[in-house]
C-alpha cells in the first residue's frame, strides 16, 4: 500500500476559504492554535490543516499518494516487459529505470491543472505510455525530449492503484517527484537496440489497451469529416460552411470552453486499413493528423509504420505515430546514434518531506503488457561520445525532422522561410537546425520540391 501523505498547508487552505468565503490569516492562526494542541507532532501543518478542515465538517481535499520511492531496483535498467509483466510484483512507492525511444508525446493538464506530459516509449520489448508530472515535465522540455529521440529514465514508479486505493485496470508508468532524472541516451547505451530494430507487433496479437508497433499494408482508407474550429477542433453542433465565421462550441463534455469567434474549418478522422500475414487492422487518427484526399490516395498499397492503443469499443488502433515504412527506415537510419545535446544541470531538489504533489489522473491511454514473444534487444557496447558532438548546441537533426514533417504532412507544402519561422518561433528551434534539417530531408528525400519552390513530403 502507497504512502499517503497530506496536501500542502497553503492547498488545504486556500480551498477552505474559498469554499466557505472566511478570511485566510483568521484560519492560519486557527490552525496553528489547533496544531499547538499536539506539540511536536502539531509541527506538521499540512497534515494539521488537514485535520482542522475535518473538525470544521468539510471534506478537506483528498490525501495524496506519496512520490517518494521508499526503494529502488538496484538494476541498471528493467525492459518494459520486465516492468509490465504481472511477475515483476514492483511495489507502488519501489523506483526502478527504464529506457526506449520516444513515439508519441503529448502535452497535457493533471486532475489538479498541473503541467503533464505523455511520452509513448518502444524498447524493442514491449511500447508503453509514460506519464510524467510536476517538475519533470520542465525538465524534460529543457531536454528537448521528441520524437524518435532515446531516452532513459531513473526512478520511474508504478502505479496500480488510484487516490482512493481501488486498482486500476492497467498499471500506469509515472515519473514525477524528487528522486526521478530523465535524460537523452544514444543507441546501444543500456544496451538500447537501434530504432530500426524494434519490432513490429503481429495485428492479430493486440489486446485491449495495449499499447504497439504495428506494420502493415494500406488496403482501404476512409474519412469522416465535420466543420469545426480550427484552434480545438471541436465540431459545430450545426453544420456551419467551411470558412463562414462562427462561435466556437468548446467541448462541454471535457470542460473545454469556447475560444470565442473562429472560422469553421474542415476537419477529419481518418481510418486507415492495413494487414499483415496473420490478420487486418483498423487505425484510427484524430483530426489533428487530417490527411488531405490526395495523401490517403498515395497511401494505397503501401507499407506504413504505425504506434498506438488497441480501443477495445471501436476495436481500432487509436493511433499516435504514422509514416510509410520507407520514410521510417529512412528516419530511423539517420537518427544519430553517438550525438547528443548537452543537458542542462537539473534544477536542485527540494528535500522537504512532503514532496511535490503527485498527481494521480487516470488518463485515457492506459496499456495492458504485451504477451507477445519479441527477439532480445542486441547487446551493444556503449559509444563514447565523440567531444565534437557535445561542442554543438544545436539539436541533432533527428530531432527536428519529425517535427517538419509532421507540420507538413498538417499544413500541406511549404517554403524553406515558413518551415524556418514556424519552428524558430514555435518550437524555439534555431534558424541553422531547420536549414540543416530541411537540406538533411531533401537528400534523403523525404522532402521534395514542387514547381513552385514549396516543400512537400515525398
Ligand atoms: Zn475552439
């Protein structure tokens, strides 16, 4: 059973006064006359807070569950497999390290509004989605953590359970508190196979959640689209022309509110049909991927590479990642394997013992492991990093790529001066990695000219 621990005082108190409108010093100095009752013990406010609030007849807000790992697995890393599988009895308060490569990251908001981020890790063992909260998620931007990049994590925690004590369906991988690091690692460091070798996941073995790599032939492609705002994608309850100007709907049902004013948009769910030798699958892509006509019809008969979750309802791979299997070679091929940015010093901890709150938010991508036999990862010594690579402050191109080519495969073809003032602006990439990047795609053809000078994906 998790450690639990109380809010912090100013959370438990600000809550009350504004729950009941009574003024914050009055209660302060309540509590603190109430904690005095309790000598040493009254010493801790959050739990004294906490406790006042009770005595009040209000529910104060509910007990956290501690971040603090009351154990490590003193290995230098578990695969995700080792992590997932039901043997590995790791406790919930028990750190241990992992690494992969990152195929999907997703920016996002905790129960309580805190910053979250949520990065789909592949290690050739298992695919996984992480969750990371709180101070790791500043420090994992620093990193400048993206697509296709290897990442290694200490002090990850497993979580089996909610606030309230009850199990999960799927354990949940978290990484939040004071004792997790996170940083970029090379292929073959943590004997990490190089991403052209994880393994592709046979469409018939997906269980529900899961979480996979999947590869396959396209054989059929459909769209459903609606007119919606453009900013948040939300569809019009009335069917509004594309480009008529009108109110946002805002999403009642996810508290998303309206963003006022917009001009109503096109936008699509796409469902791509692909097989492979043991059976057929339906992925899934939100409207944030909206493929154009023109792109579903280059997709036909080809070989794609995909990642995402099995969703039971729909019985469809929701998916997070997809390319053709040749530009994801081409990719894979040309992620650098010994050139790493060098990392910013991590910000000094707290060590105060009520750690940074953890957030316990079930988030609707949860995973089952895999049950799938995959081939060992290659056992690599580890590359020194050559001191030429760390002089460098501009991130490895790989970085970049997939971001071009996302934006692009999004906005449809652009010139070099948009792609370079989006992602300077944007993405805080500086102006030589785009140009670097950019001549990178082109003799790699992944990016192609057209007759009017624009960049379009191959
Ligand atoms: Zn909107």
């Amino acid at each position: 059973m998790a450690n639990r621990i109380a809010p912090p005082f100013d959370e438990t108190v600000s809550k009350f006064c504004k729950d009941t409108g009574r003024n914050l010093t009055e209660v302060t100095n309540l509590i603190t006359a109430f904690a005095a009752q309790y000598g040493e013990y009254g010493k801790n406010l959050n739990t004294m807070a906490w406790l006042w609030v009770q005595n009040q007849g209000m529910a104060p807000l509910p007990l956290k569950q501690s971040s603090t790992p009351f154990s490590t697995i003193d290995k230098p890393y578990l695969t995700l497999n080792q992590v997932l599988s039901k043997e590995s009895g790791i406790g919930e308060n028990t750190g241990f390290a992992i690494r992969g490569w990152v195929f999907g990251r997703r920016e996002g908001k905790s129960s309580t509004g805190g910053p979250a981020l949520y990065l789909t890790l592949a290690d050739g063992t298992d695919a996984y989605d992480v969750n990371i909260y709180g101070k790791q998620v500043e420090t994992v931007t620093a990193l400048g953590i993206n697509l296709f990049d290897a990442v290694y994590i200490k002090n990850a925690q497993m979580h089996r359970m909610n606030q309230n004590g009850e199990p999960l369906t799927t354990p949940r991988i978290q990484v939040s508190g004071q004792y997790a690091e996170t940083k970029k690692i090379t292929t073959g460091e943590f004997d990490l196979p190089a991403l052209k070798d994880i393994p592709a996941s046979p469409l018939d073995s997906l269980k529900p959640y899961q979480t996979a790599l999947v590869k396959g032939l396209v054989f059929e492609t459909n769209q459903r689209e609606y007119s919606g705002c453009p900013n948040c994608m939300s569809k019009f309850k009335e069917k509004v022309a594309y480009g008529a100007s009108s109110d946002c709907p805002g999403n009642p049902a996810k508290q998303r509110a309206s963003c006022g004013r917009v001009t109503a948009t096109r936008m699509a769910w796409t469902d791509i049909h692909i097989n492979d030798q043991s059976g057929e699958l339906k992925l899934s892509f939100g409207p944030s991927f909206d493929f154009n006509e023109e792109q579903l019809k280059a997709l036909r008969f080809r070989p794609i590479v995909s990642i995402g979750y099995l969703d039971p309802e729909s019985n469809s791979l929701q998916s997070r990642y997809m390319n053709t299997e040749e530009q994801f070679n081409k990719m894979a091929s040309a992620v650098p394997t010994a050139s790493v940015i060098p990392a910013p010093n991590p910000a000094p901890v707290s060590t105060v013992s009520t750690a940074t709150p953890v957030v316990i938010t079930p988030t609707p991508i949860v995973t089952t492991p895999t049950t799938a036999t995959l081939p060992a990862p290659t056992v690599t010594t580890s590359n020194p990093i050559p001191p030429g690579a760390i002089a460098s402050s501009l991130p490895p191109n790989g970085a970049v790529a997939p971001l071009v080519e996302n934006w692009v495969r999004l906005m449809g073809p652009k010139t070099e001066a948009e792609m370079i003032k989006f992602m300077n602006e944007k993405k805080h990439i500086p102006v030589q990695a785009v140009k670097n990047t950019v001549k990178e795609m082109i003799e790699m053809g992944i990016l192609v000219t057209d007759d009017t000078g624009k960049m379009r994906l191959a």
